[in-house]
C-alpha cells in the first residue's frame, strides 16, 4: 500500500473535523513523547503507541462530549 493511503473503512460523519482530528492526534502524541512519523506511515511505529494514542484520543473526545451534554441538561 502506498504511503498516506488510508485503509480504513471508517468515515467521519462531519468531515470538515478531519483537521480538528489531526490536530488533536498531533497533541496527544507530543504529550505521550511519541514521534508520528513525518511521512505518514505508521507502519514501523509500536501498536502500543498507536494504541495510546487512540485511546487517549477517545477519552478527550468522550470528555468533550459529557460535558457539551452537562451543559444541556434539559436536552432529551
């Protein structure tokens, strides 16, 4: 596969959030001390890393999510 193609079949359901995705990838790696590699291929990088990165990911966006919720209480 050729480098930067994306195999996943995943597909944003707002892609104009893509940069916001990417940014926040790139934050998150920084702050774990993991290097993304510059080419965009993660193929020599550790699951576990890639891994901590994801999940790391999830867990802001799940943060972001309670509390844009807590601050609508009266939604249903």
């Amino acid at each position: 596969m050729a480098q930067g193609q994306n195999r996943s079949s995943n597909q944003l359901v707002v892609p104009q959030a893509n940069a916001a995705l990417d940014q926040m990838k790139y934050e998150v790696a920084q702050e774990l001390g993991i290097a993304i590699p510059q080419d965009g291929y993660y193929g020599n990088m550790a699951t576990r890393d890639t891994g901590s990165i994801g999940g790391n990911i999830t867990r802001r966006l799940v943060q972001m999510a309670e509390q844009q919720l807590a601050g609508h209480q009266n939604y249903q």
